[in-house]
C-alpha cells in the first residue's frame, strides 16, 4: 500500500525536484502546497500518512508554525525540509516535534531514509500509546481486585497482590518484589500509591512502599520483610502513620 504524503515546499524546482524522488521511490503525491494556511487546509483534507514541510514557506505562516496547526488536529508525523542547519533554527523546529529533518541540498536515499526513520519511529509510538492506554484502563478497572497486571518486557504478568511484599524506587524506575521475583517498570511511587490504594500497602518511605501483612519484624526504624534479607528504613514522617497501622500488644 503506497504511503500518501503531503509535500509543502514554496520553491518550485526543488518542489518538482522532491515530487520526482518521491515517485520514483514508489510514494504517493497526495496533495502540495507552497504556503502555510493551503497546507493546514490540504492536510485535513486528504489526512496524509506523512508531511513533507519546509521550514522557511510563503505567507505570514512558518512551516513550523504550519506544522503545529496540522498535528493540533490531526495525527501525522512530519518532516521538516531546511536549507538551515542553525542552532536557532532547529530549537524553534523542536516545538512541533517532526519526525525527521532533510537538509537541503538533498539526494535521494536522504528523503526515503527520512520518511522511513520517521514512519518506524511514528508507528512505535502509536504501540506504546496503545499499549500505556491499556495498561491504565486495566489499572483503573481493577483497582479493587486482589491482583494487578505487571509489565514485564513484552508480557502482561497477573500478580496477586498477597505476593507483593514491597516497592521500591529505583530513579525513574519502580522495582516491584514479589515472593518469587522481581519487575522493574518504568513509573512512580506516587503512581503506584494510586494504583495500590488498598489499606495494606502503606508508603514507609520516601523509596519505599509495603505490604503491611508481609512484615517480619520491626527494629528501632528498620522493617524485615518476610523471606527476605533486606532490611526496610522507616522515613522519620511516616512513623506516626505507620504506628496508627500497627496493632501492638
């Protein structure tokens, strides 16, 4: 199936020059334009699968601009067509986030390594959306259930919550212990407080987050974990909280 692309360029050889490339390596010219506000209207139109735009076009309007309006209302990867290669330049094009830059002079392997970086790249971000919207709306739905959903590398593992013995912060990581192994994700400890919202996990500290039915044994303000070496700090402002969840004889 031919990859529709909208070009917009206001130079009319190199536009012609780009129309050409692009027909010889096998796309589809769906629509050009030589000025922002066509580009916008074109795009809409025709929902192109990728835009070619050059930075610099005809009209009040950038081609960064252009861009912006076009991936505010639908969603395409763009690719960004300059003769300037400038630090200035290219910081105010990283605003509309393109999937790609071709430099003029180009040559024809650099438009379709372009647009094929930048169609891969778009279609790997659209899995992980999907994949990060489901995985939220299955945390949501079963927020109340005695088990979660945990990703490891490509696979979905069902976790009973009775094996989970404690969270721990790891950077921009969380590392989840169960009784049998563990799982880094990539996540927050305040997200999991939201997502572990049961009365029997309980934040300990600012890195840690337990199961308050997997504790061994408490010492002056470490906690043993059942089956596990690893002694847990009490931060000094979650030990009231902590206190008001113990029942001590």
């Amino acid at each position: 199936m031919a990859i529709n692309i909208l070009v917009t360029e206001d130079e009319i050889i190199v536009r012609k020059d780009i129309e050409r490339c692009l027909t010889q390596l096998g796309y589809n010219i769906i629509a050009t334009a030589d000025n922002g506000k066509d580009a916008i209207s074109l795009a809409l139109k025709h929902k192109p699968d990728i835009c070619l735009m050059d930075i610099k076009i005809k009209g009040d309007m950038s081609g960064i601009e252009a861009a912006q309006e076009i991936k505010s209302n639908i969603d395409v990867p763009v690719i960004f067509l300059t003769a300037y290669a400038d630090e200035d330049t290219l910081s105010k094009a990283k605003i509309a986030e393109p999937h790609g830059y071709i430099l003029k002079p180009f040559k024809e392997a650099d438009i379709q390594t372009a647009i094929e970086m930048a169609l891969h790249k778009y279609s790997k971000e659209k899995e992980l959306k999907q994949e990060t919207d489901f995985l939220r709306n299955l945390a949501e739905h079963n927020s109340e259930a005695d088990f979660i959903f945990v990703k490891n590398r490509s696979r979905l593992m069902h976790v009973k919550k009775d094996d989970l013995l404690f969270i721990e912060a790891l950077k921009d990581y969380v590392v989840i212990h169960t009784s049998k192994e563990s799982y880094t994700i990539h996540s927050t400890m305040k997200e999991i407080e939201r997502k572990l919202s049961d009365s029997v996990f309980m934040r300990v500290h600012r890195s840690y987050i337990i199961n308050l039915n997997a504790i061994e044994s408490i010492k002056y303000s470490n906690i043993t974990i059942v089956g596990m070496d690893k002694e847990i700090p009490i931060g000094g402002s979650y030990k009231d909280a902590l206190a008001s969840k113990i029942n001590l004889l």
